[in-house]
C-alpha cells in the first residue's frame, strides 16, 4: 500500500471499526495526520498570528481525521488479534507505549478472528 492508497483507505473507511489493517496502512496513516498537523499550524500562525493561542485549521484538521484515525487503531489491534477495546489504554503514557508497541508487531498471518489477513487478499494475491 502507498501513500495516496493508505490516506484513500483512511477516509474510506472512516467509520469502520471491523475487519484488519497493515502495519503500512496505518503507518502512512500516521505519517499523513503528522504531516497534516504540523501544515495546519504552520498555517494558523500565518494566518491568525494576531490571535495568541487560535489554531481553526489545526482544529477543523484534528476534528477531520479523529474518526477515521481511530477506526485505524482499532483496526491494527485486530490485525494482531487484540480487541479494539484496548485503544483505551492510551489514556496513560505507559498505555500509548504499548499501543505503539503492538502497532509495530506484524498481524497475525492467516485469518484470525476479526477476518481474513489484508496483506494477502485483493492486488497482493495476484502478484507472486
């Protein structure tokens, strides 16, 4: 999956919180909304410098990719076959350590519980 595929694929399925995703899908993902932010802040104080503390456009940008970014957790945490209940840990800094942690693990290959494993269906199984 590419860059424009993963950012494609994010909004897609914005709400969307069954089935698996790969480790680069939800990579580029994060490269996209890291990108996107720190462009939204160079922009506000371009823009609105007048205003000591206002950001819309990294709000408008944060409010944009809150959903489809969360269904993407949840989502990885399926693709190694945890519940996407634990997202709720990362209301610690031990709990973000684990998810990021758990994001760098390779899914469970096969089918698991949550559905068939994403690297090997579709454009990936044609080319061998």
């Amino acid at each position: 999956m590419n860059f424009t595929e993963a950012i494609r694929s994010g909004f897609a399925n914005y709400v969307n919180f069954s089935g698996r995703a790969t480790r680069s899908e939800f990579w580029l993902w994060a490269l996209f909304t890291f990108i996107g932010s720190v462009a939204a802040g160079i922009l506000d104080v371009a823009i609105f410098s007048d205003n000591a503390g206002v950001s819309p456009l990294s709000g408008v940008f944060s409010l944009i990719t809150f959903l489809p970014s969360l269904a993407l957790w949840v989502r990885r945490l399926h693709d190694i076959n945890r519940t996407g209940w634990w997202v709720l840990i990362a209301v610690t800094l031990i709990g973000i350590i684990v998810l990021i942690y758990w994001a760098c693990q390779r899914g469970t290959p096969g089918t698991n519980r949550f559905g068939p494993d994403q690297r090997f269906s579709g454009a990936m199984m044609t080319r061998q």
